[in-house]
C-alpha cells in the first residue's frame, strides 16, 4: 500500500504572543484572544516565505527518509501564500533539494487543505506506477488583517511528505473527500489581506465540511471512533478541533496531542500536517491515526493512517514537532508588524 515513507516540517523561530496583540487592539482584544485557544503563533522572519519554509520542511523528510532526491517524481506545493503570483513554488523547492529535472511540478491551492490535495495526488501517481516517490508540502505564511480575529491566529510553518511504497512509516489505508462552493473564507487577487464570513467560518464550513468527511472516512473503512488512537483535525484556532472531537464523540485524550495551534498558530495549508507529524513524533507503531484537514471554499479530506515498525529506525534524525516548538524568540508586535509588511509607507 502506499504510504508515508518519510516526512518533515519546519517552525519559523520568532513568536508574538496573542495578549501581545490584543494589548494593541482595545478592551475586546483580550477576550477575543482567550477565546480562540491561542496563547502565542510563529512569525516568519523578513528573509522566510512559503519557499524558504517549504524547502527546510522537505530536506529534513528527505534525511528522515533516507531517501535519494533524485528518485523523487513529482514535487506538489500547497499553500495560499505562494511567493510569486506567476511563478511556482514548486520549482524553487525542486531544485533546491536536488531532484532531477525529469519530474513532474506543480504548485496547489485549496486554502487550508492544499498540503493534502498534493497529498493525494501523489498517491494516486505512486500507484499507479507513474513515480516511484511524490513530495507533497503544506505550507504557508498566513495574512491577517490587523485588529481582525485571524491576526490572533494566522502563522508560519510547513510539513513535508514523501509517499511512496518502499519502506513507509506510515501506511495511508483509505482516503476520502466532500467538496461544495461554500465561500466562508476568501482573497481575491492584489488583496493583501483575506475576508472570511466571521461567524458563517463555524457551521456552514468548518463543522459540515468536517464532520461529513470523517463520517465518510468512518462509513468507507467500517471502522469506529474506538478503532483510532489519535485524531487529527485542521486548526483554524483552539476550540473548533476540540468541537468537532465532541461532535464525533472522541475522547479529549485522543485529540490532545495533535493541537499544536496553541503554541504555533494556524498554518493554514500546514496545519493539519503538522498535527500529523507531531502524531507520528510521539506514535507507536501499530498505532492508527484518523485525520481531517479543511480547506475553505470548502471541502475536507480526509485519511485512516496505520503507523510502522519502520518509524522506529527513522526517529531521532531530523528535529521534531516538539523541538520546533520550543525553538523560539519573542517579538513585539511592533517588530511583527514589520516583519509582516503591514506598516506601509506613504507619499
């Protein structure tokens, strides 16, 4: 079957806290950070984009792997922060790990769920036969306007995966996706920031969106919440995965370790990767994960993953989720404004 035969990510090492935010943003801005369940996010620095992040992400799956670039045939960027309105990530990150030029490159976007539409995409190209090993990247340097609910949340990072066959530490068993024009989230082109429809973002799109495709997941594999030991959902803040874990009726302790957004922040196209990759950190083999990532616009895709004995003789090559984590230097929101170009020059 196919699989995860290697992964990686990469954390942006600057961090601003959100009471640090909403001590510029007036008496509603503690209240609205402390709800959201976000205590600090990543910072890309002035020299990182989805580019730089993307290309550290993949070199360290490439070295967890033990894999050989160059036997790499397809090379697929999500993300909705590419760099280049005209110009693909995906060239940048294939050249910069070594492939060859004999592959196949392409840059996604599905807002927070491009990452594991390259995810399939590859699996359906190492299965059938067209490639030997797909690299699929989530990343992202999210925008949020300032003073608005996302800038408490939007952050910086990437997770890599290399699927293929030989190997994985990680087989992927069933994959399925729901998909409707639901247009809760959205930037049209030249905007510097996105819109979202405050509110409308909860039911109508993440929850529905969600929920079907994780029933369908459980509906197609004949399995339960009890044949799952962790879960992993996107994080658009601290309290929608835990919603959605208490809709489907999973216990706390099987979503707990997955919710990196309290220290990191939403990473958009990123998000749910990272989750994962935390997961298979920490996984013993033989474990089974269930993931859901949601893209706005808006659909979900879904995925019944079976760790491997193999992730043991991998671990301990690459720096984790954990040790990104913990890498960090403050900011103050002065210096974030900045390095987020939202102080504009005029005249």
């Amino acid at each position: 079957m196919v699989g995860i035969v290697g992964y990686g990510v990469y954390v942006p090492r600057y961090r601003i806290k959100t009471e640090e935010i909403a001590a510029v943003w007036g008496e509603d801005g503690p209240k609205l950070a402390k709800g959201l369940g976000v205590f600090e996010k990543s910072v890309p620095g002035p020299d990182e984009d989805v580019a730089t992040i993307s290309v550290e992400a993949a070199r360290n799956a490439i070295k967890q792997g033990d894999i050989d670039p160059t036997d790499i045939g397809a090379v697929y960027v999500g993300s909705e922060s590419h760099p280049y309105a005209v110009k693909p990530t995906g060239t940048i990150v294939a050249e910069s790990i070594g492939c060859t030029h004999d592959i196949t490159c392409a840059d996604f976007e599905f807002a927070c769920k491009a990452g594991t539409a390259a995810v399939q995409t590859c699996m359906g190209l190492v299965d059938s036969k067209m490639i030997k090993i797909g690299l699929a990247i989530g990343s992202d340097t999210a925008q949020g306007r300032p003073g608005d609910a996302l800038e408490y949340s939007a952050a910086a990072g990437g997770a890599a995966f290399l699927i293929g066959k030989k190997k994985p530490v990680a087989t992927i068993e069933e994959t399925v996706s729901f998909t409707t024009d639901t247009p809760d989230f959205w930037r049209r082109e030249g905007e510097d920031f996105p819109s979202h429809g405050a509110r409308f973002t909860g039911e109508p799109a993440y929850f529905r969106h969600v929920g079907a495709g994780a029933k369908s997941l459980l509906k197609k594999t004949k399995t339960t919440v009890e044949d799952y030991d962790y879960f992993v959902f996107h994080m658009p803040n601290g309290k929608f995965p835990i919603a959605m874990g208490r809709q489907l009726g999973v216990p706390p302790e099987k979503l707990e370790d997955s919710l990196i957004v309290r220290q990191i922040g939403n990473t958009y196209s990123g998000s749910a990767m990272m989750g994962l990759a935390r997961i298979l950190d920490i996984a013993d083999p033989d474990s089974k994960i269930f993931m859901v990532a949601y893209g706005s616009g808006a659909g979900s895709d879904a995925f019944s993953i079976k760790v491997e004995e193999e992730i043991e003789s991998r671990r301990g090559e690459v720096p984790t989720m954990d040790d990104y984590i913990a890498r960090k230097t403050y900011v103050s929101y002065a210096v974030y404004a900045k390095y987020r170009r939202k102080i504009v020059a005029l005249g």
